[in-house]
C-alpha cells in the first residue's frame, strides 16, 4: 500500500503525467502534479467510481451516491442533476459532449451545461463507456451487455456472454477490448467480438493501453495480463491486493491503483510501488 492513504482506490484518470487524478472511497481524491502525490479535499463521504476530464480545470468524477462531481482546478462540486442511481462509469469525447452511466441501465449526456437521459432500452446495470469520434460511443456492463450509441438512444450489440463487464477500452471502431467476471475478455474487430483466453476465473476490473501493441488487463489478486501478440500473460505485479484500475501517459509511465491505497507504477519494465 502507498503512504497516501488506506483506503481502497478505485479509479484513475490523467490529463497528461504531470496531472493524474486517483479517485477511492470515504471521499479519497488523490493528485500527483509530476513530483508530489497530494490528498484533495473533496468535502463528502464519496466514493469515486470512475474519473474523465477534458482540462485541468475541467474534470469529472461519478460516485456510488448517485452524484455527478465537477472540478473547476480549485474545488470539488457536486453538479444539478435529477435523482440518479449509483453512479458507475464517465467518459468524454469533447468538454460539451460527455457520457455518464449508472445502475439499472441509465447513461446521461452532458452538451456542457446539462445533463440529460439518454434511451437505453435497458434497466440492466451499465458498468463502464468508452468511445471515440470516429463511431461514438460503447457501454458496456452486467448479463454481457454492451450497447452502442445511435444518436440519442443505445442499441444492444448481439454475442454469446453473459459476463459482467468491468472494463472497456479500444483503439479505434474495429479495436475495442471489454474484461469482466470470470476471466472474460472479449475483442470487438468492428465486426464480431471474439473471446480471448485469459487461463484464469479471477476478475478483471479494468482494461487500458497506451498503444494498440502494448495492452494490460487488471484484477483480483493482484493480477495483471499483458497482451503480447494475440495471447494474455500474466506478469509479476508484486502484489496480492485486488487491483480495480488502470491509466498512463505512455509505453514507460503507466499506474494501477487498486485495495487499500495501492498504487503500482510501470516504468517500462517491471510494477513497484509508489511511495508517497
């Protein structure tokens, strides 16, 4: 564990590697500025389930409390919205088009000045989104669902799972990866979605990479793959505490935050720790 903090970490978002924000329980927010890790005070309980910003004083957080945090670079708000069921995933393509989803299938769209419901057709909990600007967005979460955006309403894409997704990342509309319950890893090529040996039943959290080439996955027990070629392996993380996300700015700075404070650094070789 990190000296920063005991509690559980459970996401994280950089806008650069001088600028990486942690979210975790009991109202954790931690910020490194490229030489310090600091605590933010984020005046609440929350619990940060997922981080995305477009600037420095522009950054959004989505909490189990069933709210929307704004930072303006100074201070931590609470955003306007109707009542909302625990918060789970947020991402952006753009400052005025943002996407938020949350338990019993709801995602909201945010155009820079409000937030409003999108159509799902679902009430089955949405877990993670992820999109680009070229084909828009991806939802995905628990029963197999993924869902992409068409305009204003979501249409279920059509596979053979019934796994919880966790994680969702891609490079582009025909390379998209989603991880989950039971060692679950599907690829989407644009065209179909293939599952992916993982040689484990652990859970993954969380999928990221800096590149097409250089793809992680994270989980239980300390567990991290590593997408070498079309095969996951797993690589020494030196560490059992569950790990529950993962970003970096490149192939030799990437983090992974996870129970009871942990944070691992990549430093284009091997996972330590960080110390505060």
């Amino acid at each position: 564990m990190s000296e920063l903090t005991t509690n559980h970490l459970l996401s994280i978002f950089g806008l650069d590697e001088n600028n990486i924000f942690v979210g975790g329980a009991d109202g954790t927010m931690l910020h490194y500025d490229g030489s310090t890790w600091s605590a933010m005070e984020t005046d609440g309980r929350w619990t940060f389930k997922n981080i995305w910003g477009s600037a420095p004083d522009n950054v959004f957080a989505v909490v189990t409390d069933g709210r929307i945090l704004h930072y303006d670079g100074k201070t931590w708000t609470p955003m306007e919205t109707e009542k909302l069921p625990p918060m789970t995933g947020i991402y952006g393509l753009a400052s005025d088009e943002i996407y938020a989803c949350s338990r019993l299938g709801k995602i909201l769209r945010y155009d820079g000045s409000s937030w409003k419901f999108t159509q799902t057709g679902t009430d089955t909990d949405v877990t993670r989104l992820w999109g680009c600007k070229e084909s828009g967005m991806i939802a995905v979460g628990y029963d197999g669902l993924v869902l992409k955006q068409d305009g204003e309403k979501w249409h279920r894409m059509t596979f053979n799972s019934n796994a919880e997704f966790y994680g969702v990342y891609g490079f582009g509309p025909d390379n998209i990866y989603m991880v989950g319950s039971e060692g679950a890893i599907f690829h989407y090529n644009g065209a179909e979605f293939i599952e992916m040996p993982s040689q484990t039943m652990e859970f993954f959290l969380d999928v990221w990479g800096p590149s097409p080439e250089m793809v992680f996955a994270v989980g239980d027990e300390g567990m991290i793959l590593y997408l070498d070629g079309d095969q996951w392996t797993r690589i020494e993380s030196n560490t059992k505490e569950y790990f529950s996300s993962i970003w970096g700015s490149s192939d030799e700075n990437i983090y992974a935050v996870g129970d009871n404070g942990l944070i691992q650094h990549w430093n284009g070789e091997d996972w330590k720790p960080v110390e505060g």
